[in-house]
C-alpha cells in the first residue's frame, strides 16, 4: 500500500458514510458506503484471505479514495445511490435499462382525474401504474379501461368546458364532465375502480361488480344491472388471460438471475394479488460483482424510482445489508416490506420461474449480440470498409421551397440506435434550397467539434448519391479528417431506368456497389437511412408549424405575446381560431372587439 494511503486509512473515522475509490487521473472507479468507514475502506488492502474478482480489478488501480460522513447508515445508502447515478463508476452496477418502459398516469390531483401514458416517472403526486412490456400493450390495457370504466379520456390535465358532451358519453363511456354536473363522489367510485383494477385487483373488482348487478336487478333497475353485467364479463374476460401463482394474493416483486461470463441478465416478475401482470429485464453487458452485490445494487437502483414497492420481494440470493435495504424499502412504502430468499414451496417455485426466464432473456441477448456482430462484420467485408463500423453517423437534410432548411444525424452504435447521441441542426448560412452547401454546413458543424470530445464514427453515411457523397469527401478533407473514417452515401433506387434495388456509393468508385446477394446488410443500410429521414422529417415539421403560427399569429395588428398564448390557450389550435366567430375571439380573456376583428380578418 501506497504511504499516502496507509496514513489516510489512519485517520478515518470509525462511523458510517461513503467512499469513492479513484485512480491515478482522479476519476472515480467504485463507489461504496459503509457502517463503520475505517473497517470497510481497509478490508481492500489486507493481504490476507482471497478476494472477489471486483475486489482484486479495483485494488489494482486504486490510487487515492475520497470518504463523506453521514449520521446513519440509511443515510449513507441513499447518498451512495444518488453518487453512483451522478457518478456512474465503472466498477458499481449500473442499470442500463433497454427502454423506457411505458406506465399509465393517473393525475388524482385534477378534480377529474384522467389516465395518460408516460415513459418517465416524477414526483408529481400522480399514480403511475406499470411498467408494461410495450408500448401495444398499454395501449390495450387502455383500450380496456376506457371501455369498462366512465372516466373521462379526453387528454388535458383539466376538461376543457364544451357545450355539449363528445362521443364517448353519448356511447356511454364517460361521465361527461366537461359540459355536465357530475357528481364528484361517482366520479371518485370510477376512478377508484380503476385504480383496483391497475393494482391487480381483478378479482376484488368483480366481487364488488357482482354485488352492484345483484342490487340493481333486486331494485328491478334492468338497463343499469345490464351496465354492471358487461363490465363484469369483459373484467372476468381480463382475468382469464391473467397466471393465477400464489393462493394468499399478496403483492410481490419476483428477482431471478443468470450469468454468462461477464454478462449478467436481472428479470423481475411482477406478481399482483396472486397472479402475474408481466415481467421487466435488465441487462448488464459486463459485470464482475459477486451475486450478492448484484442483487443488492439491483434492488437499492431499481425501488428508488419504481412506480410501486410491494409487500414481499423474492431473492435467489441474500443481499447485502438485508435488514438495512428491508428498512429503506418500508420507508418507501410507508408499510413493513420483507426482502426472503425461499427454499421451498411456492415462493421458491416462483424464483425458479423468474430464474429461468432471465436464462431465457439473457440467451436472446447474447445470440442478438452475436448476430449484430457478424452483421457488422459483413458490412465491413462487402464493403471493404477499413475498420468494422462499430459507430454508424447517417445525415439527412429536409427543406420546404428553400425555406426552414434543417439536417439531423441520427447515430447506430454496435448495430442499434443510440437516440441519445442523435443531434439536430437548422441551416444558419448555407442559401436555401442548395441540398450541397446545407450537407456542407452540417457536417462541418459536427466534425469541426472533434477536439471537443465529439467521438469519431468508423462509418459516415449520406443519404444521396455521388454528388452528395463527393461534397462529404471534400468537406472531411478539408477538416484534415481523411482517412480517419470510411463513407459512403446511399441513394434510392430509379425504377424509371429499371433499377430494382437503393444503390451504395463509395469515394473514388463510379459505379455502386452490388448488394443483391448481401440483402441483409442492404436491409440494414436502409434502415439506418430511413430513420435519418424520420427524424429529419419530424424536427423538420416541428420547425414549419412553430414558424407558420409565428408568422402568422405574430403579424397580426394587436396581437402580442400575451393575446397570442391568450388565443391558443383557449381554442388550443391555430385551426379552431381560424374557425372561431369575431363574437367567440373577442369572448377570450386580454381581446378586445378591434383586436378580434383584425385576427377574423387576417385568417379569414
């Protein structure tokens, strides 16, 4: 051990808190927290007894750590998962989840609370229910809610007042709340309804379903017993299609794990009220932590921000700290949480169930893995590309009659897009409507910023054909970047010369390269361009309607900030004020008779 680190090793106090281990250059490789700091810092430097293969990578490239003191140890943890998350050291666990997985969100602070879809949780006083697999199937369960339950589907937070009620209540799917005095204690019984039946609460629905049809037929009121009657087959109809697993029907959380060398796959079965509603994996590519550390960085990262703690989470594995983490969990409950790791009956059958999907899923990653490498690798082959295109930058550009000129790269790291890295550019300088000096502006805007940090592609893409592809040569020469990447452009396919397949351009070739027998990797060349066009196109659209209701609303006589946000507030659209009477403008707060009259006019 290094001299200055034996003599702060000293000097550490004997309470609770958190370390950063760092290297040489300062950055920091683990962090950690501990009850008792001088006894946990110093288990990483004792020669004796063996250690993990975490422990034994970390050690060797420890050259200085960092220690912030806590009151407790709870305060410790929570303090360790907010570093790790800023932080984001290479040798924690860190989840890497595959997607934002959709949650439905039920504001109950509106005085008609209404379900929307939402891919991020806040702490907003809202429900969020979830997650689910995909975007199909919230969308269903949607679908389901909206025609068992009479709550409003209208989008707004608030309904927006209308002078008679849309479609849905005269189908009989909502209240009507926005052009009728409804009853806020029915409103709240629907909406409670629909939060039993996001909770998995199925069965306890159609107890209370079964009750209100009874009475109602007792009370001889047919038309609303028939109302209960079909909400009550298309719930029972929900829960045939649900996995009855556990008799007691308590909320939990199902953990399994499974390995494969360095990568390591996290499945969590959700089980509500005794049946499974779906499960969420989290792959991590490279790991060397033992599986306790696994499970117990899995379960500190993930209930942080989950939508739901249940009753009982259970484990292949004891965690570390499980009294501390049972703790932390009842804290986010506000209910005791038990975190058990069963060896037998039912519990243990249902770890053994989420252990062999996560073999499962983790087989499905590592073959995808393995065919997304040897894609790349025949993309490199075929095209005789000097390195295997491991990074993948493809350029669009979109205009409307030389008007708002905009480019967007869009970035496919190991064979998959990486939204995070996409960027987008509106044209500054180049003339409108010159697709070869709006390419030119673009690029050079992106690889001028290299010596910032920008990272490098293996492989730049142009959608277009020669011509384009020679403006990114020259463009990449004279930023002396040549040779550092390969490029090639791509262009669509002429059916009017007979051509039947996209062609593929390279730098110094006159003729494009042959794919007919390689459709696999035309096929992935394709799709990489064609999202560039996606995501062109929709910032490209985003940027025309921002201009159109500038320049119009804006050009307006009398018409300011404040009357224009007045204006689109109230109708919601540019196309509703169009449409609106001088009596319905002038009707809106901040307008008055002359100013309406010159927006009737100018959009008439």
């Amino acid at each position: 051990m290094r001299k200055g680190l034996k003599e702060k090793l000293a000097g550490l106090p004997r309470a609770p808190g958190v370390y950063l281990m760092k290297d040489a250059e300062g950055h920091i490789l683990y962090i950690g927290k501990a009850r008792d700091l001088k006894k946990r810092v110093a288990s990483y430097f004792r020669d004796r007894g063996p250690k993990d293969l975490k422990t034994s990578l970390l050690v060797g490239k420890i050259q200085s750590f960092d220690t912030i003191l806590t009151n407790t140890e709870k305060e410790a943890l929570i303090l360790e998962s907010n570093l790790i998350k800023r932080h984001r050291p290479r040798y924690n666990v860190i989840l890497r989840d595959d997607k934002r997985y959709p949650c439905l969100r039920l504001n109950i602070k509106s005085p008609y609370p209404n379900l929307t879809i939402a891919r991020k949780i806040e702490k907003d006083g809202a429900l969020y229910f979830g997650p689910f697999p995909s975007a199909g199937a919230v969308r269903e369960t949607l679908k389901l809610i909206h025609k068992t339950f009479k709550i409003r589907k209208c989008k707004p937070s608030k309904p927006k007042p209308r002078q008679r009620p849309c479609l849905h209540y005269q189908m009989e799917h909502c209240l009507g709340p926005c052009s009728l005095p409804v009853d806020p204690e029915e409103y709240a019984t629907a909406v409670n309804e629909v939060i039993l039946f996001l909770k998995g609460r199925t069965p306890e629905l159609i107890r209370s379903m079964r009750k209100q049809m009874t009475s109602a037929a007792a009370k001889e009121d047919f038309e609303a017993a028939s109302v209960h009657r079909d909400r009550l087959f298309a719930l029972e109809r929900t829960l045939e299609k649900q996995v009855a697993t556990t008799t007691d029907l308590k909320d939990r959380d199902v953990l399994g794990m499974a390995r494969q060398g360095r990568a390591a796959l996290m499945m969590v079965l959700f089980i509500r009220g005794g049946f499974l509603l779906g499960n969420r994996p989290f792959y991590l590519p490279e790991t060397v932590v033992s599986d306790a550390d696994m499970i117990t960085a899995f379960v500190k990262q993930y209930y942080e921000g989950a939508p739901f703690v249940p009753e009982e989470v259970l484990v292949p594995t004891r965690p570390e700290d499980k009294a501390l983490l049972e703790d932390w969990l009842s804290d986010l409950k506000g209910k005791r949480v038990r975190i058990i790791m069963p060896r037998r009956g039912e519990k243990a059958r249902l770890v053994r169930m989420a252990e062999q999907n996560a073999v499962k899923g983790l087989k499905e990653k590592l073959d995808a893995a393995i065919a997304e490498q040897a894609l790349l690798d025949r993309v490199q082959r075929r095209l005789a590309l000097v390195q295997r295109p491991e990074r993948i930058e493809c350029f669009d550009l979109s205009n409307m009659a030389g008007t708002e000129g905009v480019g967007s790269m869009v970035v496919f790291e190991k064979g998959s897009a990486s939204p995070s890295a996409y960027r987008k550019y509106r044209i500054k300088f180049a003339p409108g409507g010159d697709d070869y000096a709006m390419l030119s502006e673009v690029l050079t805007r992106r690889y001028k910023k290299v010596d910032a940090g920008q990272p490098l592609p293996d492989l730049l893409m142009v959608d277009g054909g020669k011509g384009q592809l020679n403006m990114a040569v020259a463009v990449i020469k004279a930023l002396r970047l040549d040779g550092s990447f390969d490029l090639i452009g791509i262009a669509k396919k002429d059916p009017d010369r007979g051509e039947t397949e996209d062609k593929v351009y390279k730098p110094g070739r006159k003729n494009p390269v042959s794919l007919k027998k390689d459709t696999d990797v035309l096929l992935f060349l394709q799709r990489i361009r064609d999202e560039a066009h996606r995501s062109v196109i929709t910032y490209h659209r985003k940027r025309r309607m921002t201009s159109y209701r500038r320049s119009v609303l804006d050009e307006i006589p009398g018409i300011g900030v404040r009357r224009k946000a007045s204006l689109l507030k109230h109708f919601g659209s540019l196309k509703r004020i169009k449409a609106a009477s001088t009596e319905e403008l002038s009707a809106v707060p901040g307008m008055t008779r002359r100013a309406a009259h010159a927006v009737f006019e100018t959009l008439r």
